[in-house]
C-alpha cells in the first residue's frame, strides 16, 4: 500500500516505525499541509534512513498524482480538517494528528464524508498504546475495579517553546482540544460509557507572552449510568520536573481503584493493596493495528466512530469553557 | 475556663488532649446532643483519664446549669447546627464538629446569632491542621509555588460499617457537605480566593445498602482571577488499601506545583524536582489555637467567618448536585 505524510508538525513519529518496516507499506511521499510548514526535520530524518520519496509543495497534487492509499496527517493543528477531508474525498485511509478538527462544522463535514465513504480513520490518541494505560485498560476490562463509577484525569506539560501558531485559538484550538481530548478519550475508554453534559473552564492568565493559549483549564462531566469525571489540565509544570508531562488518570470502581500515574499502574482491589506497580503489558504497534484493520484483520483502538466522537466531546467541552455555562452532550 | 462536650459522634478527639493538659481548662460536663446518642465510649475514655465529670440527659440543661466558657460539639450531624444555636445564644464559644448546619436556613441562623454575640466559633476543619496540609500551606503562603491558578482536592474514604443515620440525607447531610468540605476548604485555604461558581454530581448507586448515602461526588468550581478547582469525593476505597483514606491535593501555581498525597508534600519548583518529599512541621494544637483566641492571644486557622463560609459553599455545592445545575456563589 501507497502512503504519504503531510505535514510533519505533530506525532508522524507512532506511524514511521511501521511504515519503515513492514514490506507490504511504501513510502512515496510527503508535502506540507500548510504554507511554509518546515518538513526538514522529517526529510532528514527519512534520508539518514536511506528511505526514497517524492517531495511535494501542495499536498493536493500529492494526493493526485501518487493516489496513495493511506495518508498520515499532521500538519499545523488548524489545517488537519482540510488536509482530512480531501484525504477523505479522494477516498484515502486517514491517520491524522488529534483533534481532527477546531471547528464543529469541520467535524461534522468529515464524519459526513466517512459515512459516504469507505475509507478507514482514525485520531492520534496515541497513549491508548502507551504500556501504563494500554495494562490498566486491560484490567479495568477484566474487571479489576467492578463497575467505573469516577474517574478524574490530569495532563500537565511543561510550557517550553512553543512554535506562534500556539499564540492564535484560530491555529492553536485551545488547550481542551489539543491536551484535553487525551484526558477525555481516556475516560469514555474505560468506563465505555456516553457523556451527558460538560462544564469546563479555561485560563490565559500567566502564559508568559503566548497570547491566546490557555495555560490552565478543568473539566467536569457527567456520563450515563451517573459516571461522573473531571479533567484537569495544565502548561504549569516547572521546567526542573524529572518529565515533560504527568498524566495521570484515577479510575474508581465498584470493586477496587486504578491509578494511573508516573508511566505505572497501581491497583487496589480484594487482591491487591496497590503498594507495588503492576507487571506492564506490552502493547500493540498503533500504526500497524490501523493497517491491520484496514486489510479487514483486526480492529484499531481507535475507532472513526469514536476519534470522531472524542473530538466532538473536546469542541463541545471548549465552548463550555468560552461560554461558563454547562452543555448538553446528547 | 469551663467546657462541656456535647455528644461524641464525631472529632471530640481534637478537643481532648489540651482540656485534658491544659490547666485553665476544666471539663465540668458532657451531654448527648441527640436524644438516645451513644456516650459511653467518651465517658469511658474520660474515666480512664481520673476525670471527673458530671453528666446530663439534656444538652440545654447542662449548658444552663453549668454556664460553660467553651462547649465542644459533636453530634447526630443533623443536630449539631441545633446545639450550636443553643450554644451562641447563651454566649458560649463553640469549637463544633463540620458541617456546621445541615441546611442554610440553620447556617444563616448560626452566622446572624455569631454575628449579634460575642462568641468565638470555629469548626473542625482538622485537616488543616495535619502536618502534611499544615507544611504545604506553608510552602505555599512562602511563595514556593508562586500564585495559585488550579486545584484539584480528593477524598476517598473506606465505606466500612456506618451508623444508621448515614442512610438519610435528613440525618447525614450528603457527602459533600461531610466529605468534601474538606476539599473544598482546602481550596479555599491555599488559592485565599472566593468562589464564583460550581457545578457538583453525586450519586448513590452501588452503596451497598446505604439507602441516601451518595458513593461518589465531584464539584468544578471557578474562583476569582480565573482560579479553577475540582473535587472527587468518593467511598469506593477497598477495604484492602493500606489506610482509610486517601486524601490528596495537587496546588499549581505559576512557580511550582504542590503535591499532598499518602500524608507527604512533594514540590516542584525552581529549587526542588519533586523527587523527594519536603520535611514535615510540627503545627500546633488545632484546639488550643482556639483557646489562644478565645483570649486574645492568637488566631485559630479556621476563623468564624470562614467556618461558616466554607458550610455555605459545600451546601451550595450539594444543591448543585441535586438540581444538577452551574450555581453562583456569589
């Protein structure tokens, strides 16, 4: 199968592995998504790799000409819709950078064009395949907790450099749908439940220059079956912590507490009093579980279904949060 | 001066060792605050300790015989705003179990006769006054995390066995106002910002026969200078854990991050990667800073004004929960 990379401006990194690797995946090329998108790190990266592809400035010739079968895209966070949907039109698999979209209408155009389609999707939820999560998750399904009751997730990043487009809420998105969409997937993944309402909140306050971008925000939702959840988010993490992130995720259950947090999992429940982390579990490629769904051999974690419905719940979270008042999610 | 405790349902024990110590203090009498309470564990206590006592049938005709300085209240929970009336009415200082009232008609009644009288008042936001909340507040008011810009407080708790009057909201209150008032003073108490809004769920599902009793809670609340704060309440802690509780604090400040968990604070900031938990201070005697007050000589953490504030606010936060509705707190 024919695949390009657009863009080089987000997590290309979860599918190159693959695309390097495997035989059945060829390379052919790569274009910026935007106007000026620097894709000299991806260049390099590819020729010290002694990897061959065609360059383009227009990722719509791309497209055209080479008819790949499946594009990576992750392009600034403002043109991945317009770079997803003509993906979409010209009916090429999507492996795109989260959010898929920073504007509803735009969502609501590519689950349009999915549905009308029959092209596989999916959203850079990558952490769904990090080893501390992708192991809880395999408990919390066993039944390690009972029934999830409450969760509360946390993602806090050290602010560092920041390319302007983080300046802008038209380029950047905001803080909810680009951190917070991770902290939200993980609370419909593990209780596998829908939300019903959103009130969340947001802060520019001491962004040190960064305009727009929000430096704090919280969420808290209600879900069915009286799940209830919150988010916490934050670029506040001092530049001295041991990491650049500290995502946490606490999941309660009827039966026992996971807890999420330093990249292990520490469960209590009738067999375990949480004082030491559990075994990780090595995980899936993610790259090669969507082509693996693509040849109609297994199922991604990521459904379009869902990479789109996780979308849609962090645009809706944002307008709760611009607008301080609670949202319907149903 | 003269002290009495009325009832022994709840935290008397902060109260005890300093009446015990302290020789300006003489514990002449107890009484149940709620008719047919259980005494006989204090008195035992009491008679163990060689000291003497009288006891009465009736909470009123001990506080009218005796006339004491100071009374320690401790009921019934939904008799302890009744007591506290009784209490403020005949000029008595009250060092009272939280919530102080159970409804804001009592809570409005109690600020009015605090207001009219002379009585000092202070409720047991004993949390404060544990080493690991007391050193964080510290490091805090220091400056070590700069200003405070999101908060995130948990409670969970063991369910164990609960007397009967934890299965009616008429006698119990709500976890929220029980449980979570300590979170929620927590935020009060390091952000020194007011509330503007909140938005709370609860739920009772699962409480194993519990009947009223809520098992889970959370609260997303919006404070001024766009502070944001959640709280996640829960008694889901397995019976199996290493403690009873698992109370946790996380305080992000534009400086540095605090973390209170499993009785330590880890910081994070220009000085410190968190690797590491902060040396713990000693803090005083939450009682006997009462008593410091009571006669000019010092300041209790927990004043009048805020003891009744942080009531009001954990049963606005109830009411939020129930009407599932954003309320101002304004």
């Amino acid at each position: 199968m024919k695949v390009c990379i657009i863009g080089s401006s987000g997590h290309y990194g979860y599918a190159l592995p693959e695309i390097l690797h495997n035989p059945e995946l060829e390379l052919v090329a790569v274009a910026p998504g935007t106007a000026g998108e620097d894709m000299s790190g991806l260049a390099s990266l590819l020729q010290k790799k002694k990897q061959q592809f065609r360059t383009y400035t227009s990722y719509k010739e791309l497209l055209e000409r080479e008819k790949p079968g499946l594009a990576v895209v992750n392009t600034h966070f403002h043109n991945n819709a317009s770079v997803v949907k003509q993906a979409l039109r010209q009916g090429v698999h999507v492996f795109s950078e989260k959010p898929l979209a920073l504007e509803l209408a735009d969502l609501d155009e590519i689950e349009q064009l999915w549905q009308e389609g029959q092209s596989h999707l999916t959203t850079m939820l990558g952490l769904r395949y990090a080893p501390h999560f992708y192991t809880a998750r395999q408990l919390c399904s066993q039944g390690a907790i009972g029934r999830v009751r409450l969760l509360q997730g946390q993602k806090s990043y050290r602010l560092g450099q920041r390319p302007g487009y983080y300046k802008d809420r038209k380029t950047y998105g905001g803080t909810i749908p680009w951190v917070g969409i991770h902290a939200i997937d993980w609370i419909h993944w593990f209780s596998q439940a829908r939300f019903l309402s959103v009130l969340a909140g947001h802060s520019r306050q001491d962004n040190r220059g960064l305009d727009q971008l929000e430096m704090t925000a919280q969420a808290f939702f209600t879900l069915e079956q009286e799940i209830l959840a919150t988010v916490s988010l934050d670029y506040c993490r001092p530049e001295t912590a041991p990491s650049h992130g500290d995502d946490r995720l606490r999941v309660v259950g009827t039966d026992g507490v996971l807890d999420i947090r330093e990249g292990e999992v520490f469960l209590i429940n009738s067999g375990s009093d949480g004082s030491q982390p559990e075994g990780l579990l090595d995980p899936p490629d993610f790259f090669a579980d969507f082509y693996a769904q693509i040849k109609g051999e297994g199922q991604c974690s990521i459904s379009a279904q869902e990479a789109i419905y996780i979308t849609r719940i962090s645009l809706l979270a944002r307008q709760s949060a611009d607008e301080n008042r609670q949202i319907s999610l149903v």
